[in-house]
C-alpha cells in the first residue's frame, strides 16, 4: 500500500471515530467588538494628556530664571521632564552633562492652562524630550486653552 492510500485509510478512520463520539452543543461565543485603531490611538492620546496634566514635572531654567524653551518646527517648547534622570538623559544628548541645571517643579496642568497662555508666542510643551518616553502637547484645542491654541478663538 503506497502513502497515499494508507493516508486516504487513516483519514477515514478518524472521521469514523469522530463521527461516532458524542456531540457538544455549540457554545455562544461573544467576541469583542472590532477595535477601531484610530479610536484607540485617541484614547491613548487622552490617558497621555491626562497623566501629564496630573504629574509634577521638572522644567529646566535658564540664565534669567525663566523656563527653559527649545525652538523645533516653527513653535517653541518649554522642556519638562518627567524626573532627574530624564533631565540628564537630555542633557548628555545635548553634549552638556557637566553643566548643572537648575529647574523648578511644576504641575502639567499648571503649564498648559497658566503658563502658556501667558506667553506672547505660541508654545508647546515637550515632555522628556531625550527618551524613547517623549511626548508633545503643542499649543492646540484640547490640550490649552482656546485663547492660547493655534486653531483657538485668538487664532
């Protein structure tokens, strides 16, 4: 007997064997709801905004005291940081380990509702900037005060 008879036997047999076992009822099986992708980006965009908001960050200050800001694509930034080793994660990327930072504690929210609308530019914030853990909150609706965002009542 070649190969393909003893398969084409051994097929019929299993099908005998579980043609003849008892049967299960179906089951009712709920799978969960199609995830839309772009829903679910903004959703972690908004668990993102809302532990910034919440957290205490570091912001670096410059030589007048004032907070720290870096210029990128057209808008400033202030710098915040989420602790002291993401401050000196970017100030290694940025060749200036030795120099000492001094910088102020601050709110999230404080920066997005107070700050930045008190600035005569428009302004984001740019949290750990030098870490695979960085984010941008840019001066728009939903993340400052409409007054204070781009696309807002002042723009």
């Amino acid at each position: 007997m070649g190969f393909d008879e003893e398969w084409a036997r051994l097929k019929a047999e299993a099908a005998k064997r579980a043609a003849s076992t008892l049967t299960v009822p179906p089951v009712a099986c709920v799978l969960p709801a199609e995830v839309d992708p772009v829903e679910q980006a903004r959703e972690a965009v908004r668990e993102r905004l809302a532990d910034f908001r919440s957290r205490v960050v570091l912001v670096p200050l410059e030589e007048r005291d004032g907070l720290w800001t870096a210029e990128f694509g057209g808008l400033d930034w202030i710098c915040a940081f989420s602790d002291e080793a993401a401050l000196a994660r970017f100030a290694a990327a940025r060749g200036e380990e030795g120099r000492e930072w001094s910088y102020r504690r601050v709110v999230g929210a404080r920066l997005l509702d107070e700050v930045v609308p008190l600035l005569d530019f428009p302004c984001g914030v740019a949290l750990n900037a030098a870490g695979l853990d960085g984010a941008v909150f840019p001066p728009v609706r939903g993340i400052v005060p409409d007054a204070a965002a781009l696309d807002g009542e002042a723009a």
